[in-house]
C-alpha cells in the first residue's frame, strides 16, 4: 500500500477508535469551535499580507486570519484529524448559508420544530453532508464518507469532537467569520484557501520547521503544558523561555510569537512580576488585553 494511503487508512482507525471512546491521549479529540475570544484578539494584531504559522485545532484562528489579509497561513497540530475536521469546515463553508452551517457543526444550535417549540439541531446531518461533500476532495472525501456511511460511526460522530465552546450566539461574537456578512464575504473567496498542515507536537516545531513567519499563534498549548503555573517554579519557566528564544530564529524581522492566551489576564500581571522579581529580561515579552482575558506575546 502506498504511504499516502497507509496514513488516510491509520486516520481513519483513530478516528473510529475515538469516536468508541478509546482514546489514545488528552489530544484526540478535535474541537468543534474555538473557545478563545479570537475576534478580540485578532483585532490587535496586523494580519494583512503576514505569512502566520498557527495552531489549527478548530480551523477557527485560520479562517479568521485568512479574511483579516494573511498572506500564507501554515499549520501544526499533534492530532492528525484537525486536518480533515479543516476541510470539512471549508467545504461546509463553501456549500452552506451560514445559518446551515451553523446548525451543521454547532452541538449547542437550537433550531424550531414543526410545532414552534424549540430542540437540539442535528449535529452532522447525514443529507446536508451529501452537499458538502461535493467540495471535498481525494483523501479528505474519504475519510468523511467512511465515517458518514457507518451508522454506528455517524450516530456517535459527536464523541470525535471536544464541545469546549460557547453556544453560537457568543461564538458569533468571538470570531470574525461567523458573523453573516463576513461568512459571506468568506465564501466569496475561500477557494483561495490553502493551507500547509505539519503533524507534531509544539516542542519539534524548532526541528521541523524550514520556513520564516512574521506571526506564529501557539494558541493556550503552552498553557496546558504547564507555563501558566510556572510562575512558582524558575526552572520550569526557564524551560519555557528557553523553547520560545529557539523558536524564535523562525521569526522574520519584527516578527512576534503569541505565545499564550489566557482566559485569566490576571496571570499575565503575575507573570511579570514573577520576571521581573526573578531577574529574567522583560523587554521580549509585551501583552494584549482583551476584556477579563489576555494574550502574551513574546518577540
């Protein structure tokens, strides 16, 4: 078998062993949406005609920062299946009014029944797939159909998902393109969107990686792996630091990494003192404020 298809086949068992609940990490799961205040943040930072290198997660933070001008957007993540969950996004953009796209993908989308009371839309409609799958293509169309031809894989499809996100009427308040004038404004140029997509961890990104970007968006990973709470402990941080400075010779001229967000801003203020009552250098660290939460961005 050839590789390619060696790996959509291996895609394809992870996926089912997810969905039965057999899941080999904390990172199998895919999330549905973000559940950061992108739009706010984003909002901040200059996008227009930047190669970024980003989490891909959700598709969220890529989608967005594709309508905000971004020049080229490449892609990390350690689970392989967010490249497939970012096609399916796109298709579902391409083929969708953003109500049906919403109802689609959102497992929080109240919808009205024949008898004006309100219920739980389906999430993963089996017919509203058959137009999206006409934008889908080789591998990609594959690996949906599989899951969507199974009765018992498509009927516990939620179970591949991490439903960590708001409902949509605040999703549509924390992205850009869910909002309907920008999802169509979306739609109107999407075909343009491509992506590169690198399978790893965060820490290989600094031997793997052989291009240069004027923005990398780490997203809250560094959070999750302990910097939010190495504040009490200098080594740990020095760690951290220490894989942001190597990290750092992939930044172009004036480049910056958002190297965290944190749902506490809070943190940050801690954090700063924590630098500097330890003596560390401040001047490669700046912040951006955004409402009770915040983003660190080191440069």
């Amino acid at each position: 078998m050839e590789k390619g298809n060696s790996m959509l086949v291996n895609d394809i068992e992870l996926a089912e062993k997810v969905i039965k609940g057999c899941n080999e990490n904390d990172f199998s799961q895919i999330y549905l949406f973000t559940n950061e205040n992108i739009k706010a943040c984003f909002d901040k930072i200059n996008f227009k005609s930047k190669d970024v290198l980003s989490v891909l997660a959700s598709s969220d933070q890529v989608f967005d920062m594709f309508l905000r001008g971004a020049k080229t957007i490449d892609t990390f993540d350690i689970n392989p299946l967010t490249k497939y969950y970012f096609h399916l996004k796109k298709a579902g953009i391409q083929a969708l009014s953003q109500e049906d796209f919403i109802t689609f993908f959102d497992i929080y989308n109240l919808v009205l029944d024949e008898d004006g009371n309100y219920k739980f839309g389906e999430l993963f409609d089996r017919d509203v797939f058959k137009e999206i799958s006409k934008y889908l293509k080789d591998d990609e169309y594959i690996f949906w159909d599989t899951l969507f031809s199974s009765k018992s894989t498509h009927n516990n499809l939620k179970k591949l998902f991490c439903n960590d996100y708001s409902p949509s009427d605040i999703l549509m308040k924390e992205t850009l393109y869910l909002n309907d004038d920008n999802y169509k404004k979306l739609q109107t140029k999407i075909d343009e969107l491509e992506i590169k997509f690198i399978k790893c961890n965060i820490y290989d990104l600094v031997n793997i990686l052989d291009s240069k970007y004027d923005i990398m968006y780490l997203s809250n990973i560094l959070g999750r792996l302990g910097f939010v709470q190495a504040i009490s402990d200098k080594s740990v941080l020095n760690h951290f630091i220490a894989f942001l400075n190597s990290l750092s010779k992939y930044l172009k001229e004036n480049g910056e990494i958002i190297a965290n967000y944190y749902y506490d801003y809070f943190r940050i203020n801690s954090l700063y003192k924590y630098l500097e009552k330890n003596k560390f250098d401040l001047a490669h660290f700046k912040d951006i404020k955004i409402e009770k939460s915040g983003a660190l961005i080191y440069r």
